[in-house]
C-alpha cells in the first residue's frame, strides 16, 4: 500500500470528515450512540480544522486524527491529548493509522507538548496494540466505565513522553 500523505484539515474537508466518522462508526472505539440525522456539523466551538490532522491515498481522505489539550487548565498546557483517530476500513492495516499517530507526535512537539496522552476502550485490541507499538503504556484503567452493547468496559489510559 502507498505511504499516506498527512495534512492539517481544511475547512472544505468538513463534509467528508463527517462522512468517514459517520461510516466507521463502531462500538469498538465509540462511547457515543451511532449518530442520527440530522447529523452536527463536524467542525464546531471546541474543533476545528487546526485541531485534525488528515490522511490521503491519491488524493482520497482514508483517515484522520485529532490533538486537543486535555483541559483549560495552564498547568496541563504541556500536555496534548488525541481526542480521535479514524481510519477508513478499506485503509486498514496499511499503515495509515500509524501515519497519523507518528504526524501528531510531530504536531504536539512543534506545539510544546511535552506529554501525550489518549483513552481507548478495553476491548479494543487493535487499536491498544497500534498504541503500544508507538510507545505508548497504560498509566491506568478505569474498570467498567462505560456500558457499551450490553456489557461494561474499561476505559484505559495512556501516554508517552514526547
């Protein structure tokens, strides 16, 4: 498979970026109910285009990633936190994923970030496994934080220095 391209979003890709989150959706990866129309915009108040790094294959958008700070809080600036990684299945196990992980190490460090955390859910071993493999550890659990498809799942916590 072809090395993906990593941009910053435009404001023009709002309308796939909504569409791609709304076809991979999956309790797998989603505390929230499968989204409904009339759909929200993706883009809003709290993320914009500067916040979602985007993946291409010739010139088609297969995925993204988005950097938040984890709190308002000054004492928490030096940290970033992913807040969302997407990949399209057909992109799946080409690396584009991990393309992205790589691009918003890069982007958390050109932003001062020091630390860079994430939250996945228990049961999703792919995406722990892509995680650990970009050396990022567990620094904790949340047991059955969330009940998801009839059953309770942990929320994991993890983190890397930068």
């Amino acid at each position: 498979m072809p090395v993906p391209y990593i941009r910053h979003a435009r404001y023009t890709d709002e309308e796939t970026l909504g569409w791609l989150d709304r076809r991979c959706w999956s309790a797998l990866h989603s505390v929230q109910p499968r989204p409904r129309p009339p759909y929200e915009p993706f883009f809003g108040d709290r993320f914009g285009p500067r916040d979602h790094l985007v993946a291409e294959l010739a010139g088609v958008v297969v995925g993204y990633i988005r950097l938040g700070l984890p709190t308002p809080l000054e004492s928490n600036s030096h940290v970033r936190q992913i807040q969302g990684l997407v990949v399209a299945d057909e992109a799946r196990g080409g690396g584009v994923g991990r393309a992205l992980l790589r691009a918003v190490q890069d982007e958390a460090r050109r932003q001062g970030a020091r630390r860079l955390t994430l939250r996945v859910l228990g049961h999703n071993t792919p995406a722990r496994g892509l995680y650990e493999a970009e050396g990022f550890v567990v620094e904790g659990v949340l047991p059955e934080e969330f009940f998801l498809d009839g059953k309770y799942v942990d929320d994991v916590l993890m983190g890397r220095a930068l």
